[in-house]
C-alpha cells in the first residue's frame, strides 16, 4: 500500500511531462506541414 503513495504521483508527473513535451512540441509548429515532406520525396528534382 505504502508504494502507491510513490507511484500515483510519480505516473501523474510523468503523465504531465508527457503532455507538456507535446505541447510545447506544438506550440514551436513541429507538426506544421506534415504532409510536405512526404511529398517531397514524390517529386523528381
């Protein structure tokens, strides 16, 4: 009993590291034009 006073609050934290690498991920325009490099390697130079 006395571990799950360590890992709830451990998983909640690494639960809102998670979100916020993904937040921060889209808020800098990581996931911006997606689909241009998968139609660039299409294209013939």
């Amino acid at each position: 009993m006395d571990i799950l006073f360590i890992l709830i609050p451990l998983s909640v934290a690494l639960a809102l590291l998670i979100l916020g690498a993904l937040g921060w991920a889209v808020w800098r325009g990581q996931f911006e034009g997606v689909d241009a490099e998968a139609e660039r390697i299409l294209r013939s130079d």
